[in-house]
C-alpha cells in the first residue's frame, strides 16, 4: 500500500491541534489514524496526541491471523483505551479540563478496510463508483439536516457548525461508530479532519484524486486548495492507495 500525508496549521490558528500517524505495514496491512483535538490552551494538541499515540501502540503489533470479529474487538479497544487516557488525563490536569478529540483509526486489508470514528473528521473512499464519504458527521448540524430542520447548504455556513456532539475523551464513556468495506487495487482512501472537508467540496477532492499525479501531489494539492479557500483551521489529510500486487514474470 501506498500512503501519503500533510498537515498545516492554516493561516489563522497558532497551534496545530490535529495529530496523525500511519504505518504501511502492520503484518500485512496497513493502519492510519487522524484526530483533531479541541479544548482550552494546548489541550487539543494534547488530547489529539495522546489518543494517534494510543491506538497506534495497541494496533501496531496486531497479529496477521487476528480477522474478522476479533479483528473489528481489537480497534474498538484500542479506541476505548485512548478514551480513557484522554478522559484520565483530563482529570490529572485541571487545565485541560472538558479537553477531546475527534478520531478516526482505519485498518487497510488488500480486499476490506476496517474503521472506527468518532467526531466530524471524515473518511472517503475514492474509487469506480467516485468519491464517497463513509463516516457521519458526529455534529449539531449533521443532525438538524436528518432531522429536516436545515438542509445541507445551510449547514455548510451554520454558525453552530463546529459544534460537535461525540467526541473521545469528554466522557469516561464513548460511543464509537464502527464500519467495513471493501476497496479494490487503484482505490484511495482520503482521511482528513474538518479544516479540509469546511472548505473544500467534494467536488474538487474528486477532482485532485482524479489528477495523473503521485499520491503525494495529490494530498499536497488538496491542503493547497484548503488554504486557499481561507486556512481558518488545522489541515491534515492521510491518503492510503491499494496499489495492485505485480504479478511474476512467467518462465
């Protein structure tokens, strides 16, 4: 598998509270995790690092034969388990009091990829059938559109937009939304948290993924965009292809 990744810190904020990490090869597949902290001075860089640092160390020796059920058990404790050290931290720490994150772990297999998410970061998928999201925004406006309320272009400039109902770290308790899907050779899956998704339509993502360039041109072009759109936020993007396994020469 092939991965790029970028992070910016925008032309607005001083700080970068997203935090990111990815490993091409965890016995045999692949794993990236992305959060983007929030909370008071320093806090969402501290809770952003310390949720990637936990899900990273519990996933990263995961055992080839471990698939299926105990596969999808072994991402949602690894979750739960950066929860409560987010959540302990907290405790420990009054200044980083009500501080969180959101997450999103994903485990690439050659056929299927394995998720678990919380928060308004988001996943795509990239492949024949387009660009298509396959999280759900965790936020206030996510579900006053379901609930007919507003529609999808008055959220996009709501102004309790960033408000965020689930998030790790908040609660000793966390409820996480777990997810599998297939993915073939060729396809792309595009992790990113909001300081992308707020300014760039999907449009324009399907559009760079389409382009004739490296994965990593593509990732840098998309952060190029989202600065341009006005940066008024934290940028990070992780991109995994599936890259096709080479077939041997006959003879």
């Amino acid at each position: 598998m092939e991965i790029a990744m970028k992070s910016h810190v925008g032309h607005v904020r001083s700080v970068n509270e997203d935090y990111f990490a990815a490993e091409a090869d965890v016995n045999g597949r692949a794993l990236a995790v992305l959060a983007d902290g929030m909370g008071g001075h320093e806090a969402g860089e501290i809770a952003s690092r310390l949720a990637v640092e936990r899900i990273v160390k519990e996933l990263r020796h995961l055992a080839a034969d471990v698939v299926g059920e105990d596969a999808r058990e072994h991402l949602m404790n690894a979750v739960l388990l950066a929860n409560k050290e987010v959540y302990e931290y907290a405790q420990e720490h009054p200044e980083c009091n009500g501080m969180g994150t959101t997450t999103i772990a994903a485990l690439f297999g050659s056929s299927t990829v394995m998720t678990a998410h919380i928060g308004d970061s988001r996943l795509y998928k990239y492949g024949s059938d387009g660009l298509v999201m396959k999280t759900e925004d965790h936020s206030l406006v996510n579900e006053l559109v379901k609930n007919g309320q507003i529609t999808a272009e008055e959220a996009a400039v709501h102004p309790h937009r960033n408000v965020i109902m689930r998030s790790l770290g908040t609660e000793p308790d966390v409820l996480i939304d777990l997810d599998e899907f297939e993915w073939e050779p060729g396809d792309v899956v595009l992790i990113c948290s909001d300081g992308l998704s707020d300014k760039v339509p999907a449009s324009t993502m399907e559009e760079w993924l389409q382009k004739e360039t490296s994965l990593q041109e593509k990732v840098d072009g998309l952060v190029q965009e989202a600065l341009a759109a006005g940066g008024h936020d934290n940028i990070t993007l992780v991109a995994v292809r599936n890259m096709p396994v080479a077939s041997e020469k006959e003879g």
